[in-house]
C-alpha cells in the first residue's frame, strides 16, 4: 500500500462505525476476540474520530451519569459487541458491531448459517465434542459412507433437537453444565426445540486409517455418565413423540425468570468486580513491559510500530481455551486403524446446535459420535473469505494492513460505494486525476445469531 495514501488515510477525520465480521481462530473465545480488537483500534488514527465523538459526548453527561459509571467503564474504549458467540472450539465468521453498529447487532438473531464440521465416529463425549470426556464406546467395524448418508437424510428439514447438557442453557438460573459438573440432578425435563435443516451434505468420508482425528482419553465418571444417560433417554421419547415435555407453571416460569435475572446480576456483577481489580494491578506492569519493549526495539535499531500494531497481542483469559489438536505423533486412544470420520456442511436455522446433530448422529448409527472440528463459514451475508470478513491474523500486522481492510467493510455496511481512480487523460496543464463513482452491490439484508448458543454482548 502507498504510504503517503495510507497517512492521508489515517488523517481522515471520518467516524468509522458500522458492522463486519472476523474469522475468528479455533481456541479463542468471543469475548476476547473483542478485548483484542479493543486494544489495536484504541491508539489508532482510523477509530481516533470515534473516540473523539465518544469523548464530547462523554464531557456532555451530567456528575451523576459520570458517577453511575463504574472502574472499567470510565476507561474510554472503541465501542464493540458481537452478534453472538461463536464456541472456542469453532473457527469462522463472528459478527462484530463498532459505535452505532452496535444498535444492529439484536437484529442478528433469526438468521440462518452455514457450518462445516468433522464427525468421528465411535464414542460419545458428555460435551459432544472432542474435548469432553467419554461416556460410552459403540463398535464402528464396518461403518461405511452409504450408511452415514442414509442416516443424514433423516437430519434434513424440521425436527426436534434436544441441546447438549454442557450447552450455555440455564434452568431455575443455572447453567445445565454445572448440574453435570456437580453430579446434581437437573429439577426438571430439559424441553427439545424445534429446528430446520435446510442443506445438508456429506463433502468428506475418511475411511480408517487415514486421519488424524481421534476421540479424548478421559472417561467420566459413573455419576455423570448415569446423569448424561438420563438425559439422553428423555431426549430420545421427545424426538420420537412418546413423551412431551413437562410445562412450566406460571408460577414455576416467574420462579426461573427471577432465578435467571439474579443469576445474571451477580456474575455481571462479579465480573466487574473482576476487571476493575485487573485493570488497577495490571497497569504498572504493562506500562513496564511497554517501555522495556520500546528499548528493545531501539537497542536493535528497529523502527517503532505504527499506532494500533501490537505486534503480538498479549494472551487474555479467553485466547486458548482448549487443548490443540494431536500431533500426527501422538498415540491413537485405540487399537488398530480406528474409526472413520466425515466431514459435513450444513445450513441451519437459529437455535441449531451442530454438536447436537455429530451426537445424535451416532446415536442413529449405533455406534456413536462426536464433533471433532467446527467452522462457521457464513452468518447471513458475512462469509469467511469475503470481502466483508477480516482474517483475525490482520490484527497483528499494524493498522497499515487492517485499517485499510476495515474501513471498507465499514463502507459497505453503510452502503457507501467503492472508489474507483482511473488514470488522467493527457492534458497540457497538470491535474488531478478524475475519479468515478462505482455501483456498489452491497447487500442490505440483515444476518442473526444462533439464539441458543449465542447472546448479544457488547463492550464499551
């Protein structure tokens, strides 16, 4: 890129606000994919208007909004949220909002997405997935493509899904995870939810032998493979209409709701808590490191990073959240060629849970299954390779590389058409060259998030 056309860039006294999307990398969690973001667009010159507008603004409030906000919020930080979590285990498109982009982020909740995910077969996990822990063994011998295929057509259109029991679902204010984690008994029946499938397709079959795949190594423990298995046995009735689910009273309904809401006020309250005490003890140190970074650079002569270029963004308590994928050295948790696996794309409503299907999908075969890779490779008009998705990767290249990417996707969001230079015709006075406006075929519709595995969440 140009350097004198990136610094009249970086000078241009636009305010950047709007929606894109990041392809944001396996292990890292939502969250901290936007604590990241935070900390390159803060001392930027692409996002300083912004902050300006949010300063003046600020200087605007009365003492008492002043006072209402607390520790974390007085720091004045790039408005961001996300149009849903995407699960640390999963790669693809994560939604993000920036200012006033944030305002659209609610109408991300009814869309449809596309997945992709690898299925290997086998075993079941408590998670669904490959980071759980086993919870039964089921015999592949034989296993073919015909067959998965066969099965997979009863996947296709509307069905009940039950969502897993280490999903983000809450009953009487609780997570379900922390019932199987604590070897509790869940109060009530957890209720399928109707979903639909409207694409599904087998694009991989690896036979035995030839993938790096495998199942985890820890087993659960009895209790919570008898809870597990409960549960199980309840979702299969539902599914095959031979049970419907229990229905809340009213009064059981203000109960949850009550148990939810307070639930929810303490943690945010606890996280809070947790922030301000971060944010206090963490500032000397990092202002050290800073400084002892900026002498390392200047003892090797290097020249200093340009505003919003980190280099390497510090690791937070969401940047690796699971353990990496086996070596191709590592030993096999079985005997002989092991199972097969296959990859699968689908496109589903909200509310779909992929984990959900890999499950089931086993259960279906009889011999059990697990989600061992996920990737989210569209969300509504965001596609991972697109001209609207940044790869997270750019973040760490310095604003002369991601600025430029950003502020065209922000163009487009606001429907702001691309500028085109063509070369002066031959004159004999010197002057600028004239620019034409292109078309611009930016889609206005409007994507959502998975509303069961994903919440809104904004950060300021």
């Amino acid at each position: 890129m140009n350097v004198a056309k990136f610094f009249r860039m970086a000078t241009n006294k636009k305010v950047m606000e709007g929606v894109f999307a990041v392809n944001k990398p396996v292990g890292m969690s939502s969250a901290q994919v936007i604590r990241d973001c935070q900390s390159v667009f803060k001392p930027s010159n692409l996002f300083a208007p912004l902050l300006a507008q949010d300063k003046a603004a600020r200087d605007k409030e009365s003492q008492h909004q002043k006072r209402r906000r607390r520790g974390a919020k007085r720091d004045l930080q790039v408005k961001i949220g996300h149009g849903g979590t995407l699960d640390p285990l999963a790669c693809g498109v994560l939604i993000l909002g920036v200012g006033k982009g944030t305002k659209s982020l609610q109408n991300f909740l009814l869309c449809k997405k596309t997945y992709e995910t690898v299925v290997v077969f086998g075993a079941s996990t408590d998670t669904y997935d490959r980071v759980g822990r086993i919870i039964k063994k089921g015999d592949y011998d034989g296993l073919s493509r015909e067959q998965v295929e066969t099965a997979l057509e009863t996947f296709r259109g509307k069905f009940k899904q039950m969502p897993p029991l280490y999903s983000s679902l809450k009953m009487e204010g609780k997570p379900l995870y922390e019932y199987a984690r604590e070897g509790k008994p869940i109060p009530r029946e957890i209720e399928t939810r109707d979903v639909e499938v409207t694409e599904l397709e087998l694009t991989e079959w690896y036979e035995p032998g030839t993938h790096n795949h495998r199942w985890p190594t820890e087993e659960a423990e009895q209790t919570e493979k008898d809870l597990v298995g409960s549960v199980w046995r309840v979702a299969k009735k539902q599914q095959d209409g031979e049970e419907e689910p229990a229905k809340l009273t009213a009064e059981q309904e203000t109960e949850e709701t009550k148990a939810l809401a307070d639930y929810q006020s303490k943690k945010r309250e606890a996280e809070e808590r947790v922030d301000e005490l971060v944010r206090e003890e963490d500032k000397p140190s990092k202002k050290r490191k800073i400084e002892r970074k900026q002498e390392e650079q200047r003892a090797k002569g290097a020249e200093p990073m340009m505003s919003g270029a980190l280099g390497e963004l510090p690791a937070g308590k969401g940047s690796n959240l699971i353990p990496p994928p086996p070596s191709p050295d590592t030993p096999f948790p079985w005997e002989g060629k092991g199972p097969p696996a296959a990859k699968i794309r689908m496109t589903v409503t909200s509310g779909f849970y992929v984990r959900s299907l890999c499950h089931d999908l086993g259960e279906k075969l009889g011999c059990g299954a697990m989600m061992a890779e996920l990737c989210r490779s569209q969300q509504g008009q965001f596609a991972v390779g697109g001209d609207n998705c940044l790869e997270y990767s750019d973040l760490l290249k310095g604003e002369e590389v991601w600025a430029p990417k950003i502020e065209s996707m922000l163009d487009i969001w606001n429907g702001v058409p691309p500028r085109k230079a063509r070369s002066p015709s031959p004159a004999p006075a010197p002057a600028p060259a004239p620019v034409e406006e292109a078309d611009a075929s930016t889609s206005t519709e409007v994507a959502a998030p998975e509303v069961a595995e994903e919440n809104v969440s904004i950060a300021a």
